[in-house]
C-alpha cells in the first residue's frame, strides 16, 4: 500500500472530540504517512501544534480564515509570527477570502489575508488558500504582493479549469478533496484530470466534505484513498501513481521528511 499524505485537515474540530485517538489510528492504518492539520484561528492553531507535537505523523499550519478575520485581537500577526516558529509548523494557513458567506467584512478580509502573505514571505513558509466565490479577488491579492519562495497550495479547489491554469500560472499547487468523488462534480473533475500530476495535492478537508460513500458523515483521514482512486480512474492512472506523486508533491512543498 503506498503511504498517502493528506495536506489538510481539521483534526481538532470538536468533532472529533470524543474518538480523536481512534481516528488517529484509524489514519495510521489507511497507510496515511503524514497529516498537515491545518488552523483557522490563534486558538486553534495553537491547538494544531499541539497535537502534532503528541504524534510524529502529524505537522501543523497556523493562520486566520477569513470566517475569522473579523475577530482577531490588534497583536494577531505578532502571536501567529511566534506560533510559526516553533517546530513542525510547515506552512501559513489557512488564509483567504471567502465571499460566499463573508463571515468578516470583505475588507478585512483582504486586509488579514495579505497581512498573512507577507508574514510567509518573511518567514518563507509555503501558504494554504482558502477561495471561495473570490476567485478574482485572490488571483488579484496573488499577482499584486506575491508569492514567496516557497509557494503554496489552493486548497480544496472548487473552480473550474480555466481557473486552475491561472493558478498554475502563478506557481501554485492545486489540492482537491471529497467532492472531485460528487456524480455531479464536473468541473472539478475536469480539473482533477487536467492538473499537472506534478501539481496535484489531495485532502480531506476533514470533518467537512466525506467522499461520495460517506456523504452527510464526518469525514477522516482514513476515507483519503477514496479520493486518490475517483482521480486515478479519470485520469487513466493505477491508484498507486496518484498516492505517490500526491504524496512526493506534498513532501516538497511542505519541507516533510522523506522527500526523494
Ligand atoms: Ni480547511
């Protein structure tokens, strides 16, 4: 079975309060080799980094979601610079614009995503996006400050190709999650065929988006190879080619350990 790496994830949701311990196993049996889970707020960035300093499997991003842009206290970016120096934090995250359910004013929004890209250039971490119904906005944010060094990932990719080619334009990876395994997916399948396999991560967005056999269940890690097989069928591909690539992809951008 080749090791799947899952780039994001939501293990301290309070979902997964009472069984956080099983799900962690169950992972570990579903061949997972690594989990990038994934902050969306101070708290629970510091809650990310301490679990993964309890599992060796697990690594940690930190970062305000726009949800949260709107409540972060005036010294936000000096605590998250501190939260990103300690050990087995691998990216900035996640940060963006969300204009579906704008949570946070639109322009604070803007203001704490591009807050946040700066602090990855200066720290040179690699950063995960977060773009819902804002695809202009981002690409525009994306063009104007730049991308560090290090990149980053557009993550659970909800656009359509043309989209995706811009992203790829800009350097970035595209990861896709549990709705590429939707019947009625079609733009995302396109996607999930056309990306460069070079370029592609997978997810599971965890609790939130289950494959299409778990739908209106909380997802885990441990329903990953689901994905990995919906994309290797549309893609022609054996389910081990797309593990391993995903798998190396994600090694690269986030500095894991294993990188060949
Ligand atoms: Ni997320």
């Amino acid at each position: 079975m080749v090791p799947l790496i899952d780039s994001h994830a939501h293990l301290n949701d309070r979902r997964f309060e009472a069984d956080r311990e099983e799900v962690l196993a169950r992972a570990r049996e579903a061949g997972l080799a690594a989990v990038v889970n994934v902050g969306f707020d101070l708290p629970s960035s510091a809650a990310c980094l301490e679990l993964a300093g309890a599992h060796p499997f697990l690594y940690a991003a930190v970062g305000v979601h726009p949800h949260d842009a709107g409540e972060v206290p005036p010294d936000y970016l000096e605590r998250l610079r501190e939260l990103a120096r300690k050990p087995k934090v691998v990216a900035l995250g996640e940060m963006g614009l969300d204009y579906y359910r704008n949570l946070s004013p639109r322009a604070v929004q803007e203001k704490v995503f591009r807050e946040q890209l700066a602090l990855a250039r200066e720290l040179d971490l690699p950063v995960i996006i977060h773009d819902r119904e804002a695809h202009a906005a981002v690409l525009g944010i994306l063009r104007k400050d730049g991308l560090g060094r290090r990149g980053g990932v557009m993550h659970c990719f909800s656009g359509d190709w043309e989209l995706a080619r811009e992203c790829l334009e800009l350097g970035l990876y595209i990861s896709l999650a549990g709705p590429v395994t939707y019947p009625n997916a079609q733009k995302t399948r396109e996607v999930a065929a056309r990306v460069p396999l070079e370029r592609l991560l997978i997810e599971t967005d965890c609790p939130y988006l289950p494959p299409q056999p778990w739908r209106g269940r909380r997802n885990e890690p441990a329903f990953l190879r689901c994905v990995v097989e919906e994309i290797a069928a549309l893609r022609g591909l054996a389910a081990d080619e797309v593990a391993a690539a995903t798998a190396e992809n994600s090694r690269l951008l986030f500095g894991l350990p294993g990188t060949s």
